[in-house]
C-alpha cells in the first residue's frame, strides 16, 4: 500500500470513522460521500462506538500471500450497533467458540508488514470477544 493511501484511510482504519447521512441519518462504513439509502450527499463524519455482534464467519485455512503466517484465522460480518455491516478478522479467541450473535469490539492490531522486515507496519481494525460476565 502507498503511504499517501495509508495516511488518507487512516481515520477509517484506526478509529472506524465513517459517515452519517444529513438527510435521513444513515450510518455509512465505508465512507461513500453518497447515502446508499437515499441517494444524497452524505460527508458529515460518523465515529462508531466499535460495538456489534458476529452475523456470520468463517475460518481461513488457505490465506492469500501476505497473510500466510497468520493461517489459520477467524474472519466475520459484524453487524455493527450503529446498522452497518462489516468484514473483519476476529482476535483474542483464545478457546471460545465463535457463535453467531457473539458480542464483539473493534481493537486495532497489526494486520501486516508491507514490503520486507524494514516496510511499513500496516495496522487495522480487528475484533474481539467482549465476554459478558
């Protein structure tokens, strides 16, 4: 990834920053600048409380080139709390079961290294369990 992109997705990436619909209060991630609800323009920022549940995963057995070291992984679609929904490798299973409904909350982890040992560390947003208890 170039650094100007990475520096352009970083809000998103780190803080999972997307947009908010002036007109009939959508909640967009990714942003889009136009509401996929009602066609308007849509720029107003939207920060999400980084909350939701899993609606749907599966498990990586056979990871793309970059991601081969992590092999193998839990990926899902979180239902974010706020409506949106998102891919997303989950983290920090430990021995839980991934279940559909399971809570979960955005953490930012270090998602790979582009270029050799000496590239830029690439972060993003991941999930994690949150155990009621």
């Amino acid at each position: 990834m170039e650094i100007a992109r990475h520096w352009r997705l970083k809000n998103q990436r780190y803080g999972l920053v997307g947009e908010v619909c002036p007109h009939c209060d959508h909640k967009i991630f990714p942003p889009r600048d136009v509401c996929p609800n009602c066609g308007d323009e849509a720029k107003d920022a939207f920060a999400f409380s980084g909350k939701g549940q899993v609606f749907s995963y599966t498990t990586i057995y056979e990871a793309p080139a970059g991601f081969d070291a992590n092999a193998p992984y839990t990926v899902a679609m979180v239902k974010l709390n706020e409506g949106p929904m998102i891919t997303a490798q989950l983290t920090d299973l430990g021995d839980a079961p991934v279940e559909i409904g399971m809570p979960v909350e955005m953490v930012t982890r270090k998602m790979r290294n582009d270029g050799d040992e000496r590239g830029v560390i690439l972060y993003g947003y991941k999930f994690r369990p949150v155990f009621v208890g």
